[in-house]
C-alpha cells in the first residue's frame, strides 16, 4: 500500500487529540455535500423546466420555419416544395398563414391570431395530443371549421359540442382596403365551426385559432401567398445541418430557423439562469473549503511530533506533504460523493412521485431531468476546487514546517 495515502487515511477516520478537529472535520464534509447535493437538485430542475418547454414547443412550432426576411408574406413558387423534401432528414412540409384576426361569438369579441394550415400540418406539429375536447378537423363535408386555444374558448364563451352553438365568424382584414372607423369593407367576415379546443401554454392558448390554409386564403383575399414554410424532421436528424442545406437552397432572401431560434431568448435565459444557479453553489462550494484549510491547519498542529518523527526517519517534504495534501483531498471527495448520491436519489425520487407539486401550471408537479454531462461537470469542479483547496494551504504550511525543523 502507498505509504502516505496509508497514514493520510489513518489520519481522517482516527481519533484526533483535539475534539475540534474532528468537528472542523466533519463540518467541512458537510459543507461539500449540501453544496454538492444542492447542485445535481438544481441542474436537474432546471433541465426538467427546458425538456418541458421544448415539449410544450413543439406540439406548436415545427422543427424548421422558413419565412420571407422582408415583408409578411411569398409567393409560393418562390420555393420548390419537392426539392425541400428531397433535403436529407426532411420529413414533412406545410404551408401555413398566419395573420391576426377578429372573432366574434354571440355578445363577445376578441382579437386573436389566424394560422392557416394545410393537411401536412397535423404531421409536422404534434398538437392531436394537446386537445382537451373535441377533434382536430378542418374540413367536414364542406364546412370549415377550426381548433381553438383554451384560453381563446374561455374568452369567447364556445364550446366543440355541436348540440350547441358553436359557429364564432372571423373578421379578416383585407389589404386592398385602408382601415378607417368607416369603412366597414376593411374586414370581411366568414363563418366557421370550432371543432376542438387545445392547450398548450398560456401563451398559444389565449392566442391562436387553427383553421384550414383555404379558409384564411379566402378571409385574407390571398392568392398564392403565404407567411411560412413549416417543416417536420425524421427522428434523429440533426436540426442544424439541414437547416444548413435549407438555407442554401432558399436564398438569402428567406429566413430559416430551428426550434431553438424560434424560441431563442426563451432557451438562453433558462440556460443563463441555471448557470447563474450553478456559479452560486460553487461560490459556496468554495467557501465549504476554507473548513478544509482550518481543518488541515490544526491536523498539522496536531501531529506536529508525528512530522518531526518522520523528518528524522529520513521522510522527505514532498513525503509529508502528500499525507497532508491526500487528508484534504478525502475530504472532499467524501463530501462530494455523498453529496452527488444524495442530489441523484432525490432528484430520481421527485421523477418517480413527483414530490414537490405546483400550482396552476401546465404540469402538476416540478419536472426533473438528470444528464450525464451535468454529474461529470460538478464531479470535475469538486475535483479541482477540492484539489487546489487542499495542495495550496499544505503546501504552504509543510514548507514553514520543515523551514522551522532545520
């Protein structure tokens, strides 16, 4: 056996003269495991809250959006449609609108935002899952009709049931006309059924109303127009790349972003704040250590007849310094194990039965997920934290040891 990680070991789990010592001791194995168990807890919410989101996003946004980069709308034949879908990893295509709008039901009016979406839609986006009544058709026997967000239901006072009265008419205002408090030529209403009603998040609930691409070509007066190219991918295609090849084919004069850009401040400010979170508990972590430096510091006060033995059985600085420097280092790597054991098991306990609850959220409890990469990144900053923390002080006080010694 290593002879200074023998003694090293000897030195942790034995009995020191002085009790405080001991106590120093374990408050410094304390203060790494809080800090320790309280990151893996954090990363693991915060990766629950993003996997969340994107979920949420992407029973709405498709993987890939292809817009025009000036102005509203395109032309349609500006895009070959069967060249995009010959694209490596492209799945599914749909050409959407989407305008604002006015809705009106009965004595209610609001104003909420038209998507009008081809066949392909249902299978670029996943929102089939996200209904909380009714059906996600657009066109039955010839009458159009549409899905609405909760929040546009509540406001509107409608329902899918067909028992009851579940025709709202759509304003659209049309280009051709200026928009003035007389001229009622504006807008141009029509008829629809609202056919089933979806949740998602507060956001697309009190916004969006999904009706056929023909019917809001017909209520906007567009003719070849439209606003986007929606764009669904096979399972485990790299967004990025084809994103890539799409631009190239499109042109400057198109904009096309993934799922993430579409979303962007949404994603980085989830990612900034787990940081933030992160750059705290190891600021704590770091602080944990300084018990470690008074913890060392009174170990060698403490075995200083110990040291002196050893100098004069011929141990070397570098010798005792490595005793001294593998105390320290055991210190933290007891604290930062139990730490990570503990932030797994009660991360893994919240995933299974879901623990701490929230209220009037899209979920009824908080989501966790755990990554790898996160358990390897605070295995690595308790090891090089633990590590400086350890060498630096010993280090120092060995060398005024043995300067004193000789």
């Amino acid at each position: 056996m290593n002879t200074p990680f023998y003694i090293a070991k000897r030195y942790v789990f034995s009995k020191k003269t002085h009790n405080a010592i001991n106590i120093i001791s374990l408050i410094s194995v304390f203060g790494i495991f809080v800090s320790t168990a309280a990151m893996v807890i954090v990363l693991s919410a915060f990766n629950g809250i993003e996997s969340l989101v994107q979920d949420l996003f992407s029973s709405f946004d498709p993987a890939i959006k292809i817009t025009a980069k000036t102005g509203k709308t395109f032309d349609t034949d500006l895009i070959s449609l069967e060249t995009l879908r010959k694209i490596n990893g492209v799945k599914n295509i749909s050409q959407t609108i989407e305008e604002v709008t006015m809705l009106k039901h009965g004595d209610q009016w609001i104003t909420a935002t038209l998507k009008g979406v081809d066949s392909n839609f249902f299978d670029v986006c996943d929102i089939k899952n996200t209904l909380t009544e009714g059906t996600a058709t657009l066109q039955e026997n010839n009458l159009e009709g549409a899905i609405i967000g909760l929040g546009i239901q509540n406001k509107l006072q409608v329902t899918s049931d067909p028992a009851y009265s579940n025709t709202v008419t759509a304003y659209g205002l049309l280009r051709s006309e200026k928009l003035s408090r007389n001229n009622k030529k504006a807008f141009k209403p029509l008829f629809l059924n609202i056919n089933g009603v979806f949740s998602i998040n507060p956001e697309f609930d009190n916004q969006y109303i999904i009706s056929s691409l023909s019917f809001a070509q017909q209520l906007l007066e567009y003719q070849n127009e439209i606003t986007s190219i929606e764009i669904g991918l096979k399972e485990g295609t790299d967004a990025k790349t084809t994103k890539q090849a799409i631009q190239q084919l499109v042109g400057n004069n198109f904009e096309v972003k993934t799922r993430y850009e579409q979303n962007e401040l949404i994603f980085k400010t989830n990612q900034t704040e787990k940081w933030m979170v992160f750059l705290i508990l190891g600021f704590i972590l770091i602080l944990s250590t300084f018990n470690i430096i008074a913890s060392i510091s009174m170990l060698l006060f403490d075995k200083e007849k110990d040291i002196k033995t050893l100098i004069s059985l011929g141990a070397t600085q570098q010798f005792v310094q490595q005793i001294f420097f593998l105390e320290g280092l055991f210190i933290n790597v007891l604290g930062g194990i139990i730490g990570l054991l503990t932030g797994l098991f009660i991360s893994f306990l919240q995933i299974k039965f879901h623990f701490v609850t929230l209220q009037n959220s899209v979920i009824d409890y908080w989501p966790m997920e755990i990554k790898i990469e996160d358990i390897g990144l605070i295995f690595i900053t308790i090891s090089i934290i633990g590590t400086l923390s350890s060498y630096l002080p010993v280090k120092y006080l060995i060398r005024k040891q043995f300067s004193n010694s000789f």
